[in-house]
C-alpha cells in the first residue's frame, strides 16, 4: 500500500501549523511594538482626521458645549488663578523655555541624534500648527468674557500641541532610563491641566485641545521613527554614550517583565 497520499494530505496540516507558530513567535516578540505604533500614530491620526472632517460639516461639535459650560460653571478666583498659572505655563512662560533647555542640554552633551529629533519634533509641530490654524480660520468660543483673550484663530489648540510635543518627546528621551515613569507621569499631568485650562478659559473648545493632540502625538512619533531609522552616524565629536534615539527602533525596549 502506498503511504505517501496520507503523508501528502498531512502535509497542508504541517504547512498551516508552522505558519501558524511562525506568527505567534513573531506576536510574541513584537507586539508591543505594534501596539506602540497603531495607539501613538495610527489612532492620533485617525482621530484628527475625523475631527477635521466633523469641522467641516458642522463649527461646533456636540460635546463643545456642554464642557465648556460645565467647566465654566465651577469658576472661582482659586480656580481662576491655578488655570490662568496653567495657560501661561503651557505656552511662552514654560513651554518654550524648556524647549529650548532641553535643546540645550542634549547639544552639550553631543547627543546628537537625541537633539536632532527633539528640535524636528517641537520646530515641525510649532509650524504645523500655524498652518493648520490659518487653513482651518475657525474662530475661538464666545459664550462669556475669558480672563486671559486670544485673538488667533482656535482650531487646533496651539497651548494643547506644544504642551504634549513636548510631553511625548520627554517620554521618547526618557524612556530606558530610571526615570521612564516619574516623566510619564509628570508629563501627561501636565499635558491634562495646559488642556483643561484653555476649555476652563474659554479661548478653546474640547474638540481644539483633542486636535492638538492628536497631531502633536503622531508629529513627534513620526519623528523618532523618521530619525530613529534614516538619521546618519553622528559626527566624531559626539558622546561616547548611546542616544535614545538610535539607527533601530529597538533602542527603546519593551518594560522587562517580571
């Protein structure tokens, strides 16, 4: 009797089990990564795609509203002071400053590719979102008097997507070191209050701040990836010590399990 027909009906069995196997050592490695790319690019884009196509059926979304009434209507001069402190720190008083302190710092310390995404990831999303606010001209909120008046157009928040440019890439440097979760921490805080205090003023909608960032999160991903895999060798003059941003997209590591 010949035996090679039930070893050739076996076979496609044998074919599906090692693809099979093949694609769970693979999820098994990488998954993390896919998850990182589908919640810190795919997902911000797909967001701001559809709040810039929502804005372009109707000016106001449903939940603008009623946030921004609901906010309003916890006003007190405590709150008044902490959100104004918040607005102001988001933006020229802190934002920036420390943009160009962490600038600094990594050019001192001949981090060079650290520096080189960090400047393309704040420069790129200052000018993405002077275009976008002119392309979009939508005009600020106007139910009651803001104690701290914007005469720029709204759309989207320019406090929301410094503040999280920001965040995201002290997140990216900070990453495989000690202090991955203490600026984890502190930045999306931060992040949350600078929001938080453009609705609570009244120069934003709800729907301007989640645009915000959402472009910031994908602008300062795509960067890291964009240097992280295409950047050139440093120069000679560079430090001894590895930037986080390297020629792989494995300088940053899954968190150990334990």
């Amino acid at each position: 009797m010949d035996e090679s027909v039930p070893a050739f009906r076996k076979q496609p069995v044998r074919v599906l089990g090692d693809e099979l196997g093949y694609g769970l050592r693979f999820l098994r490695k990488h998954a993390w990564r896919m998850a990182l790319w589908f919640f810190c690019l795919l997902l911000p884009l797909w967001g701001f795609a559809s709040l810039v196509g929502e804005l372009h059926e109707k000016e106001v979304f449903p939940f603008d509203a009623p946030m921004l009434n609901m906010l309003h209507a916890m006003a007190n001069p405590t709150l008044d002071r902490f959100f104004v402190l918040m607005t102001r720190l988001g933006y020229l008083r802190g934002v920036v400053p420390l943009d160009l302190i962490v600038l600094l710092s990594l050019a001192v310390r001949r981090r060079f590719r650290d520096g080189l995404f960090f400047g393309l990831a704040v420069t790129g999303s200052a000018i993405l979102n002077i275009v976008a606010k002119n392309h979009f001209a939508r005009m600020r909120p106007d139910l009651w008097l803001a104690l701290a008046p914007e005469t720029t157009y709204s759309f989207p928040s320019g406090h929301a997507m410094g503040s999280a440019t920001l965040g995201v890439g002290l997140i990216i440097l900070c990453w495989p070191t000690r202090w991955r979760w203490p600026t984890t921490v502190a930045s999306l805080t931060f992040v949350l209050l600078v929001g938080v205090s453009r609705v609570y003023l009244g120069v934003h909608y709800p729907s301007d701040i989640l645009a915000g960032w959402c472009a910031a999160v994908a602008w300062v991903f795509g960067m890291y990836v964009l240097v992280d895999r295409k950047a050139p060798p440093p120069p000679p003059s560079a430090a001894p010590i590895k930037d986080t941003v390297g020629a792989s997209s494995d300088r940053i590591q899954a968190p150990a399990s334990r």
